[in-house]
C-alpha cells in the first residue's frame, strides 16, 4: 500500500520516507491519540481501529492503569538480565500459569515480540532434543499459508511466500506440511467426505522424511493474516496433536494472533481442547501496550535441557519488567471485564453482520472465531478465479476503507491472494459493529471499481 495524499480528514500527510522504510506501510497517515477503538488524526479525525492495529489490540486504546502499572514497574526496577526475576515478571508468570495458560504449560520464557519468540521456541525444540541426547532431530516441520515470524528461521518454517521471496539461500529448506484450506483443497477434497485428509497427510510426510529427525511442527490453531484467519476442520488438531505424540516430534502453537482471547477462548487450542508441548503468544498479550511475547512449554520439555546443564541463549529485553506489568495489568483487565467471553459474543454478532457480504459476486468466504475475521475476495466467485496480483485489490481496499475512516488490516497470500482482516479491540459495540460491516461493503465496491476502471 502506497500512500501518496492524506487518505482521510484534512491534516497534512508525512510526504518524507524517513519515518520508515517499508514501501507497503502507510507512513503517511500520522496518528497523535488513540482511544477506545478509534485512532486519532492530527485534525481531529478518528479512523475506527477495525484491526486493532496488526490484529494486537484487546482492552482497547489508551487505558491509563495500563501506562502507569507500566511506569511504576520501571520506576521499581528499570532493567535486570533476563535470568534474574521482578516482582512484574513472578506476578505475571503466577497469572499466565494459575489463570490463562493449558494445564501443564508452567515453564515460561520471554522476548520482545512475536517473530522472536517462535524463533526461541525453536530453539528451546531443537534444544530439547540434543539435551535429551537426540541430535538426529533437527528437522521443524511447518505448513503451506503459515506465518511464524520474519526471522531467518521463523521465514524457513513459515509458508508466506511474499515474505521468503529472494531470502531463499539464507533459508534452510524445511519440509511443509499441507494446509487446511477447504476453499481450494490442496488435495482436491471436500469436507467432510474428505476425513481430514490433510491431516492424515501430516503422518505421509513424516514417514518421507524420516520421524526420527523431527524435532517439532508447528502450527497456528487458526491460521492468521496470511491466509485469512482459517479455521481448522474440528477433527484436525486432535488428530496431528495425535500424530506428533506418536512420533516424539513435539507439538508447538503459534498462538500470537490467536491467543489471549482474540476467538472467543483464552487461546485457539483451547476450542479443541489440545495441550500442546510448547505454546507461543504475543500482540494480545499486551493488548500493543508493550512489546513483550511469552513462550510457555511443559516441564518434559526443559526438565532434559536443566539436566544436562545447557540452556537457551536468552535476549536482552526479554521479560522486560515494565512490559510485564503492563502485560500483568492487560490480563487483569480481560479478566475484570469479561473480555474473552465478549471476544466469542461479539464476534458472533459481528460475523451475522457480516452476513450481508456472504453473497457478494467478489467475497468467495468468510471466515474466523470470535473476534478474528478474514475475508477472502475474488474476481469470479463461481471459478474463484482471484484479481491479477499487480491490481493489489487488499491495498485498493485497505486504502479505500481510511477513506472512509475505518482501517482494516491486509492480508492474503497465494493462492489466498486477496484477503481482508478484521480484529477489533474486544471493547467494541454494535456501532462499531455497523460500521465495520458497511464500511467493508463500500471499500470492496469502491475497490473493484477502481480496478475495472469505473471508480474514481
Ligand atoms: N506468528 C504469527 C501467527 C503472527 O501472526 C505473527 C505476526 O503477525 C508472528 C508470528 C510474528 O510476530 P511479530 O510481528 O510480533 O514478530
């Protein structure tokens, strides 16, 4: 996304490419307060936060206890290394493990963010395995259409081929795992005639390469942005949590979109009722308060790594004190307020609204749980044939929604091409809710018009 002019209100935009250097990112827009769901421009305008930023925010903007729980914490202790413990840091560790976390998850690490944290989790994967005398497992299996982090090994195991594009030597070739992307099987099956054949397939590919040098897979329990918050068939979990139990191979969610409430559960196993060996969550843990993920794993998996005296290398703001809080203080207010019931409440009252849509010639579906929506855009509806790539229609949308005061977030990635998201802070209300469905109608329209040349 390109922006060349102020996309809404008067307020002049940013026309210097200093304050960032990623072409797609709207430098242009200036924000100077943020409130509730709303964004605040330098001219008074507000842009309803429909993404809650990139799909983070959960409280909702601007809460105060939040910023002084983060100051106090700083005041108290301003920074310590990792390895030691602040009075923030046990507070949140008691409240992830007592209250959030599935049972068992009670060994706790952090880092600054989402891409960092899977990164360790990694690691602390391989880690185990070579501890545990197994250094044949080295192998991380990933899947088609997953996100997992823009590090070299986040990008390796991660299926977002916009993103890996040109890196490719940098990254080691990691096996794929199919996705269970019903609209356009990659196996040519229907659901539920299929019996979650893509599943099953997870079991075929490691007998291909091997289980005995596996070390982990890993998966989104809803698969996020990328590919448009997709939601697993109910048999599909289960059953690779099943597989990798059978093989050794341990079992990590990436749960940094989906966790800390954002589908309406405190984190997207928990729809399944599936435990995995290693649990990774960030952007909600914090609401966008703070940066600060947390990778939360069983005691079988560190107890190998303690005994043999080796460790994890650690980073340096990682359980940073004052995010801690700040996280601490998040959680507080989700539990104080009813918050993840509110996600599953509203988000179905947002997806009835968005019901309007399902008949759209260019909306093939319409996915996600609670408050994580995906909406999946095509040229041709019948064939799903999508737009050609260089029309950008997400941008075109993205862009076409500012305007009309309202910021949805870009996602999609082949072949889920063009895929519009929606995240909102769990707080909104059945305005916000009206708006974000008929702002997302005229943006679409607006959009497609504009490609077939008949828009303004
Ligand atoms: N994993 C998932 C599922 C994500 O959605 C993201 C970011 O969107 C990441 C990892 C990377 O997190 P971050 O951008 O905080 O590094």
């Amino acid at each position: 996304m390109t922006i060349t002019e102020s996309p809404i209100g008067t307020a002049p935009p940013l026309r210097s490419s200093r304050y960032n250097f990623l072409r797609e990112t709207p430098t242009a827009l200036e924000v100077v307060r943020s409130e509730g769901c709303y964004l605040y421009r330098p001219d008074g305008t507000k842009i309803l936060d429909a993404a809650g930023g990139a799909i983070v925010v959960s409280i909702g903007h601007g809460r105060r206890e939040v910023a002084d729980a983060y100051a106090r914490a700083a005041t108290e202790t301003s920074y310590v290394v990792p390895p030691f413990a602040t009075t923030a840091r046990v507070r949140l560790v008691e409240r992830l493990v007592d209250r959030w976390l599935p049972p068992g998850l009670d060994r706790i690490g952090f880092a600054s963010g989402g891409s960092e944290a899977m990164d360790m989790a990694i690691r602390l994967a391989r880690q185990h395995h070579l501890s545990a005398g197994r250094p044949e497992r080295h192998r991380v299996i990933g899947r088609e259409l997953s996100y997992h982090g823009t590090t070299l090994a986040t990008l390796a195991i991660g299926g977002h081929h916009k993103r890996r594009e040109g890196f490719e030597p940098w990254l080691v070739d990691q096996p794929k795992a199919h996705a269970h992307y019903c609209l356009r099987c990659p196996l040519g099956k229907t659901y539920p005639s299929c019996e979650v054949a893509c599943a099953d397939s997870l079991e075929a590919l490691f007998q291909q390469v091997g289980p005995e040098t596996i070390a982990a897979f890993v998966a989104e329990p809803i698969v996020g942005s990328n590919a448009g918050a997709l939601v697993p068939p109910d048999e599909y979990l289960p059953r690779v949590a099943e597989i990798c139990r059978r093989h050794g191979v341990l079992l990590i969610a990436d749960e940094v979109m989906t966790g800390y409430g954002r589908t309406g559960r405190r984190f997207g196993v928990d729809h399944w009722g599936v435990v995995p060996d290693i649990l990774v969550g960030g952007k909600g843990l914090t609401s966008g308060y703070a940066p600060l993920a947390a990778i939360c794993a069983r005691e079988e998996v560190v107890a190998p790594i303690a005994a043999a005296g080796d460790q994890v290398m650690f980073y340096t703001y990682g359980a940073h004190s004052a995010c801690c809080a700040a996280a601490d203080k998040v959680l507080e207010i989700v539990e104080r307020e009813n918050l993840v019931e509110r996600a599953a409440t509203m988000g179905k009252r947002l997806r009835e609204r968005l019901g309007a849509l399902d008949d759209h010639p260019h909306v093939a579906q319409i996915r996600g749980r609670g408050l994580l929506y995906g909406v999946e855009l095509v040229r041709d509806r019948a064939t799903l044939a999508p737009f050609p790539q260089q029309a950008r229609l997400v941008d075109k949308v993205v862009m076409a929604g500012l305007e009309d005061g309202v910021f949805f977030y870009p996602g999609g990635n082949p072949p889920a091409n063009d895929v519009v998201c929606i995240g909102p802070p769990f707080i909104l209300g059945d305005e916000e809710i009206e708006r974000i469905a008929s702002a997302l109608e005229t943006a679409i329209d607006r959009a497609v018009a504009k490609i077939e040349g008949k828009g303004r």
